[in-house]
C-alpha cells in the first residue's frame, strides 16, 4: 500500500468518525400511507406513474437509517396526486374534495411520524392542487397545527403547472411564511402513453418534468417576486445545468419579442437548492456548481423506491468521494446535513 493510498483510508476514516457522530441529514424520503394507497387503488391508478408503489413502514425506514448512518429524513407525499384522475369537468369539484382528505389523512400520518421520532424525521405538507383555496387553507393548516417544516409541491397537479398565473396567491402566502419548499416531478400532463411505455418516467420525464417547472417558475421572475419561499430541486438539478445557460442566452431576444418579462437571474438562482438523490457523481457535483453554489447542495435518498442495500453503498460512495476529492472535500458536511439543518433554521 502505497502512502497515498494510506493517507486517502486515513482521512476516510477520520472523517467518517465525525460524521458518525453529527449525522446525515436526508431531505428525499417519501411517506406511502395505506390511505393514499387505497385511494389510489380505488380510482385504479396505482400504475398511474408507470411502476409500483413500494411499501413503507417507519420501522423499517429508521432500520435503514441507523445503518446508513442517516440521523435525520424530511418526509413527502409520494406521487402521483390523488384525486386527479382524467374526468369530466363536472366531476373535478368531487375529485378536489376527496384529494384534500386523502392529503389531509396523509400530512396528519406523517405529522405522527414526526411527533413519535422528533429527532429523526421532518415532513413537508403536500396540497391538494389544483384548488388554490383548499391548498392555501392547508397551507395554514399544516404549518400551524400540524408543525410541518415546509411544503411538497408537484411539479404539476392535473395539468396545471408551477409558475401558472393562478398559483401567485399560493405563492404569496408561502412567502409570507418563509416556507421552505420541496418540488417533485409527478407524470406530465398530457403524457403520450407510447412514449410512457417506451421509456419510463423514471428514466428520462421526470427530469424533464421538473426543468420544466422549474423554468416555468424562472421565466415569471416568480422566486424573485417571493423571495423568502426557499425551493429544493430534486434529483441532482435534472437538466437546469443545461437548461439555465440555454434560457439565459435567450432572454434578450424572448424579452425583445415580448414572451417575457424581467428575469432576475441572481434573485431566482438564489432561491433555488438542489438534493443529489439519483445518480450524484463527483461530475455530476462539479456540473451543478455552474448554476449554484456549495451551500445550495443536499443530500437525497430518494427512500423507500431505492433498495436500502442499495442506499447505504450509495451514501457511502458519496461520502468517499466527499473526502477524496480535493476540490470537493471542503464541502463534505456542508452537503451531508450542514445546509439542510440551515435550511430548516438549524432544526
């Protein structure tokens, strides 16, 4: 064993001693309550995503937990949304309402969650969009008496997408409570199911799904207009490196043509945060520090619809390369658990 060799155990070792001993922090864990399930079974859409839901149970997710090494989880509404299902207009009204109280029944079980493991789990509310008025009440709701730490959105919720003109009330409400937001990709609509088939959602839309409504939220200067709504962009920034060079180049002429308004770039950038659930890579890292910066970065399992084998060698691959690599190693328990817990005010 050579000593470069040596040195690179050397500092593994030591620094995973110190991690052991603050912990990770995990902001992509998703909560699958037999209530969602069931009605998601009902309206015959458990395939609705394209694959299985997996199980879940709070034991088994502390197991993992403890063994990865992962002190802390902030639990999400799974997808798809319920009650959302293709139907006539006339019955949109009904299927809002049974969306409200499956979401309801659902921030409530992960509010238990919380209240029985308050040093190891978090949760972010999901709404029951499209309705504006129901979500903001839940807003209210969940902030105020259930505790939540902050709020799930779909990337869209039955066609209507973040950045939509009729989601502004919404907005202004998040920002008046400084709300910390958690985006998720959810099946596009509409959705060739052709091309759904061919390549899966989890494969390739998803990423797509949420550039789009991220660009969407950019292109209304909407993160600079409410700019204490905090928002995590999941799956290691989905195709935003690529995509914010290309919009920026283009505002001018957009601008020039009257497709858009004033851009705030800095102001919409800054709002933006970034959880490495997927295939994070020291490259993947190194491209995402080109629209952001290292205390915008979070850690993301994306538990319970990966193996937890699977997880924990991940995590800990992460955790090599967070030591090993001399240019990213200064930012190891930044992207651990040091800006989540800044995140959520140091909870």
């Amino acid at each position: 064993m050579n000593l470069k060799t040596i040195i690179s155990a050397a500092l593994v070792a030591s620094t995973a001693t110190a991690a052991s001993a603050q912990g990770v922090m995990d902001v992509h864990s998703h909560i699958i309550t037999p209530e969602f399930v069931s009605a998601l079974e009902q309206e015959g859409r458990l395939l609705d995503e394209g694959f299985p839901l997996p199980r879940y149970d709070v034991e088994s997710h502390l197991q993992w937990m403890d063994e990865a090494g992962v002190q802390t989880s902030v639990l999400t509404l799974a997808a798809p949304q319920p009650g959302l299902s293709p139907a006539p207009s006339s019955d949109r009204k009904e299927a809002c309402s049974s969306a409200a109280g499956i979401i309801r029944a659902t921030n409530k079980a992960a509010a238990r969650i919380k209240r029985s493991h308050p040093d190891r789990f978090l949760f972010c509310a999901a709404l029951p969009l499209p309705d504006v008025d129901a979500a903001i009440r839940e807003v209210r709701y969940a902030l105020d008496t259930l505790g939540a730490d902050g709020i799930k959105l779909a990337t869209n919720a039955g066609g209507q997408y973040l950045g939509a003109p009729k989601l502004d009330t919404l907005f202004a409400v998040l920002n008046q409570r400084h709300a910390v937001v958690i985006l998720h990709p959810h099946r596009p609509e509409p959705i060739s199911r052709e091309v759904m088939a061919q390549t899966p959602l989890a494969m390739q839309e998803y990423l797509s799904e949420t550039t789009r409504a991220v660009a969407n939220m950019i292109s209304r200067n909407l993160l600079a207009r409410y700019p204490n709504v905090k928002v995590v962009v999941p799956h290691c920034g989905a195709y935003l490196p690529l995509a914010v060079p290309r919009m920026k180049s283009l505002t001018a002429v957009m601008q020039a043509n009257k497709l858009v308004g004033e851009i705030d770039w800095e102001a919409n950038l800054r709002a933006l945060y970034y959880d490495l659930a997927g295939a994070h890579s020291p490259e993947v890292i190194r491209m995402m520090l080109t629209i952001t910066t290292p205390d915008h970065l979070l850690y993301g399992s994306d538990y319970p619809y990966v193996a937890p084998q699977v997880l924990t060698q991940s995590l800990a691959r992460m955790k090599q390369y967070l030591t090993t690599e001399p240019d990213l190693a200064p930012y190891r328990e930044m992207i651990l658990y040091q800006n989540a817990q800044q995140l959520f005010n140091d909870l």
